[in-house]
C-alpha cells in the first residue's frame, strides 16, 4: 500500500512539472525545520504591570453577580481576573499587589505569565479582605502609593488598580489632592468595580464570620457643608449620612484618573478586562521567545495539498488490489 501510495505521489509530481516538485522539497524542508522546534526572540508588545486589588471593607458588598449568583466586589474581580490571566499572551509580565487604610503593597513581583501560571493563580485565590489590618480606605492615597512603587522599581511596570473608589473616611469638600512628583508619569489604568445603586456593606468579626452590616453610627460620615460657625445647631440637628452604604464611585475615579494621567474602564466582561490588560497604557515592546513550529507546520502542510491537488478519485488498483475493478452497467 505504502509503495503504491508512493508511486502514485511520484507520478502526478512528474505529471505536474516542476511547481510540485518545489512544493514538496520545501515542504521537506520546513518539516525537518519544524522538527527542531526553533526558537526566535522577537519584539512583541505585552503586558507588563502590576496588578493592585483593592481590599478594603466594602470590597465585600455583594452587587456584583457570578454563575447567576449574588458575589462581593472583591470576588467578582478576582473572577474576572482569573479569566484575562488565562489570555495574555505568553511574554506578558504581571505582579500582584494589594491596597489597604492608605498604602498599596506589593505581593509578588511582575513575572512571566505562561512560565509562573500557576504561581500567579494561587497567589491570586489567596487575597482576600482578611489580609487588610485597617477599617480605613483612602482610595487617593492609596493610588498614589502604588504608583510610587512602580516609580522605585527599575523597569517602572504600568499599574492597573482595581476598586469600587468608596473612600473612608469621605472626603472633604475642600480636598484638592495633589500627585507627588515621584508618582508621575507612570502608565496605567483605574478599573471600577460595582453597581450604581447605595447597598450595604457588610460586617465581619476578626475570625472572618459575617455579623451583619455597618450601620449610620458605626462610620465617620461627610459632614454637611455650612457658610459659617454661625449654623452650628443646624450642622449638630443635620440628619445621618450614607457613608455606611457604598456604591462604585466612578465620577471620582474617572477624576482620579484624570488627575494623575491614568486611563480608567469599568469591569464588566472578561473580554473587556483582558483588553484592560493589552491596553497601549498597559504594555510595552519586549522581546518575546516565539514558538515557530505551528507556523512551519502549516506552510508545509499548505505546500503538500498544492502538490497533491485536489483527488477526484483513487488509481483503481487501490479499491481491490488483485482482482479487475468493477464495470458499472448502465
């Protein structure tokens, strides 16, 4: 059969001419190629940040969904996360890092993606809201902070920084933040997480057991803002506020954003977070090892169906090797 086979190919080459025999021979060529695997260090851009999750107490409130079911801020980005980790190409470089009271903190430096996967993911699974040792959640110092720690480190990753931007305490009316200089000029982007609608945060024992939630007495809220000393009973008669509630405060971080020369997108899908990622303020042109067998691969396949062509019907020798082909009657 292999003989047969064989001879076949032969004859319609030489049928064929030359065109076909080039095919072949550099079909050959390519799968011998192929059959080395080699390598090629090439420019690519890819990711190369670091990824700071915000950990904070209303982190915890559930108005996000997942499988269909009510999840925590928190949860849902991690969720999401693992997603657009699985689709970054390999050569992408990501660390993680997490943000509590006022500071971010770096977990683990930026790593290749495909050669520390699993790294990456467990050290993901394990962030949760216990790692925070602070009620406070100062969501402009804290990005400020994190981009001061890409400004220390010598390839100065982007960073991408995700939270629901609930400041507590709240803000003054009169605040008027101000970028250090050394936290300047960093790349990266503010992702927003949560709903639009005030929903309550929960509350947690120091074992990690829910014990309902914060209430109006339980939080520093914003102060009314009076003209003078003069309304003093009107401030101390003002009712309570809603910073017990929490709901993602996307006018202040795309302000935020603005302020310190970051982008800013919402988390929703995976697909759009995984864009998030391979973002131009996110990545950068570095050289990347590139696996060139499937390439070779299918230029020889693409070579060896030219020279074949397209087979309308078998030498009739091969459908019973032996004996006369059958006549049809009509």
């Amino acid at each position: 059969m292999r003989r047969r086979l064989l001879s076949w190919w032969s004859d319609r080459a030489h049928a064929r001419g030359w065109p076909v025999r080039i095919a072949l021979l550099l079909a050959s060529v390519l799968i011998t190629a192929a059959l080395f695997a080699p390598r090629l260090v090439l420019p690519r851009r890819v990711f190369d940040g670091i990824v700071v999750l915000d950990i904070t107490q209303s982190m915890n409130t559930l108005d996000t969904v997942i499988a269909g079911q009510p999840a925590s801020r928190l949860a849902f980005a991690k969720a999401r996360l693992h997603q657009a980790l699985a689709r970054l190409p390999c050569g992408s470089r990501l660390g993680w890092g997490v943000f509590t009271e006022y500071r971010s903190y770096l977990l683990l430096m930026p790593v290749e993606v495909c050669a520390n996967y699993s790294d990456l993911s467990a050290t993901l699974e394990r962030i949760d809201g216990g790692m925070a040792w602070a009620g406070s959640s100062q969501i402009t110092k804290g990005v400020f902070s994190a981009l001061r720690i890409s400004a220390h480190m010598p390839e100065r990753p982007a960073v991408v920084f995700v939270t629901d931007g609930h400041e507590a305490p709240p803000l003054r009316s009169d605040f008027e933040p101000v970028v250090p200089d050394e936290a300047r000029d960093t790349p990266g982007i503010i992702v927003g997480v949560g709903g639009d609608a005030l929903r309550p945060i929960p509350k947690y024992d120091p074992d990690g057991h829910a014990i309902g939630f914060w209430g109006s007495e339980d939080v520093l809220q914003s102060p009314p803002v009076f003209s003078s000393d003069a309304d003093r009973p009107a401030r101390e008669a003002a009712p309570g506020g809603t910073e017990h509630l929490s709901s993602l405060k996307e006018t202040h971080l795309r302000e935020l954003a603005a302020l310190a020369g970051l982008g800013y997108a919402r988390l929703t899908s995976p697909t759009a977070l995984a864009q998030v990622l391979q973002d131009d303020r996110t990545t950068r042109r570095l050289p990347v090892l590139a696996d060139t067998r499937a390439p070779l691969g299918a230029v020889a396949l693409v070579l060896v169906l030219f020279a074949i062509g397209p087979v309308r019907r078998l030498p009739a020798e091969w459908i019973r090797p032996g004996r006369p082909r059958p006549v049809s009657r009509t």
